[in-house]
C-alpha cells in the first residue's frame, strides 16, 4: 500500500503560506554549474525536438520534463539536473514543442496530454545510447505527461524505463481548471495566459489560412483550450480536451513505480488530484501529500543549495533501482 501519509517536507517561516512557496523559487532561484548541450532532432511528422543534454557518460538517464510554458532552462529543472548529475547520472531536459525558444514547424504544438514525442524520444534514444536504466521526473503539466504516458503503455512501456516522480501534477484537469480559476490563482493565470496568447499570435502568422485570431484574446483557459488547443489536436471543445488527457484514469494501467508528490497547499489542485483510495490499493503508484509546498516549490536548504525535491526524487529513484 504505496500511500506516504507522513511527508519528510518540512517548509520554515514564510514557506509554509503556498503562494510564497510557489513565487520565490520562480522568481529568486539560481541555479549554477548548469551546462546543457542542445540536441536537435527531427520528427517522424517533420517537426523537431530540441533536447538539453547533460552527459557523464553513465549508463543511468534522467529525463525531465517541465510545466505550462516552462522550458529545461527553468529552476525546478536545473536543480533536478544538477542533483542527479552530481551522483552520477546523465540528464536529459526535455523541451516540449515550442518551448525551447522557437516555434516548432507545425501548427500542433504540445499540450497537457501529448505523450506521442516523449515515447518517440525514449525510444529513439534507447536506439542509439546504451543507457540500462532511465528514470522520468515531471512537473506540473510534465508530470500529468509522465504519468498518463506509463499508465497508457502499461507493459509496453520499456524495460530500461524504471521508475518516475512526479511534482504538482493536475490530474484531474477539469476540476484543476476550476481551482485556476479562483481569485486567488489570477496573477499565475494572467501570466500563463498572456505567454499562451503571444505564441499563439506568432503562429498565426505562420499559417494565416489554417488560424485565424478572434477580435478579443482569451483570458482563461477554457477560452483558450476551447478556441486553439482542442481544434488544432483533433478534440470537441475544451472539456473534452481535459476530460481525455487527465492522467488520473490512466494510473490504474502504470506498471513502474511512480511517485506522485502534491502538497496540501497547491493553490492549482483540487481534490481530485490526491488520489489517495487508489494509492492504497495500487502496487505501483506511491502519493506523497506534504501539508506545504505550493506549486513546485518545496523551498529547503540542502547541500549546494538543493530543494527538498530534488533530494525526495533521488531518494525515491535509488529505491527503486535497488
């Protein structure tokens, strides 16, 4: 029965209020000694990926996998990539298309649910590096990613695909939405918004038949996902949008250890999202639920400035390997 009911994160002073854990790793983290080397890679559908390499040469890879509009250049990834580096691991930050800096050459981009490029990617890697053992970390929308990925290939899933952890993970995105949409959440909504509609603005431009802009720009998400993300990925409406890539009825079919890590304190998540009934049955996946953290903060001070994140993520992924 994998459910964690006692969490080993515990947030001081200021930390304990969500917002604060959420703004100040966003704002204020620096993360140094962070080299990536930049891999390009064409898609089978003539698109292209853009990959961040940190490589040892060790036969153990860590993909990470970022949140809305993030990228791998973003703090929760860094310290994740150097945390793993420095024992020993080769890393991969995983840019989602259109989110290394320039648009990707179609007009799908990616989305909450889209897992066909993590599962080309792992394979083509497997193809070409030795790796043994591969360990997946998301976060955020990343996490839903990773998540609804092993529950969706099961079995399938490669033998040298391990474990994963995910952070902050909107499962249950209808109800998520909803939580987004409160008061409180305007300031982060405002700025999801506003990147979502520029990048929208800058492929318009690049296919002027197939989009065409509204007078008036959406100012939430089911505006947005209603009016791009779900024509443009071939589904009804926003609802059924959500309803199809949230990552909670996929986490019956995962057959590689998981760990979901979701504070109390998430201003993003609803209830949904702590599926703590399922955990307790389910060989596979484990539900660590601190009573803080915010939104992929879990602000620490560990060694060389390590999040508690981070040391929960190797901690669980050693155990695993083991």
């Amino acid at each position: 029965m994998p459910l964690i009911k006692k969490s080993g994160y515990r947030a001081r002073g200021p930390f304990r209020f969500g917002h604060i854990n959420t703004i100040f790793p966003a704002l204020f983290r620096k993360v140094e000694g962070v080299h990536f080397e930049r891999e390009r890679v064409d898609t089978p559908d003539g698109d292209f990926l853009d990959l961040d390499w940190l490589s040892i040469g060790s036969r153990r890879l860590a993909i990470l996998l970022h949140g809305l509009e993030g990228n791998a250049s973003r703090p929760y990834i860094r310290g994740m990539a150097r945390y793993f580096r420095e024992r020993g691991w080769d890393v991969l930050g995983f840019n989602f298309r259109g989110c290394s800096g320039e648009p990707n050459r179609k007009l799908r981009s990616y989305h909450i649910g889209e897992t066909s490029d993590l599962k080309w990617a792992i394979s083509m890697i497997l193809n070409q590096r030795d790796y043994e053992s591969i360990a997946l970390a998301g976060f955020s929308l990343g996490g839903n990613v990773v998540l609804k990925y092993l529950g969706e290939n099961g079995d399938d899933v490669p033998a040298q695909v391990r474990c994963a952890v995910a952070f902050s993970v909107p499962c249950e995105v209808v109800s998520a939405n909803r939580e987004i949409d409160r008061w409180a959440n305007w300031p982060y909504r405002h700025r999801f918004i506003k990147s979502l509609n520029a990048k929208v603005k800058e492929k318009a431009l690049l296919f002027p038949e197939e989009l065409q802009l509204p007078e008036r720009m959406p100012r939430d998400f089911r505006q947005f996902d209603g009016r791009f993300t779900a024509p443009i990925h071939g589904f009804r409406d926003a609802e059924d949008y959500w309803v199809r890539n949230s990552s909670l009825q996929f986490l019956p079919e995962i057959r590689r250890p998981a760990l979901m890590v979701s504070a109390l304190d998430d201003s993003f998540l609803s209830a949904a999202c702590y599926p703590y009934q399922l955990a307790e049955s389910h060989p596979f996946l484990f539900l660590e639920a601190p009573r803080w953290g915010g939104h992929v903060g879990f602000v620490s001070s560990g060694s060389n400035g390590a999040y508690w994140s981070e040391q929960r993520a190797y901690q669980f992924v050693e155990e695993m390997m083991d």
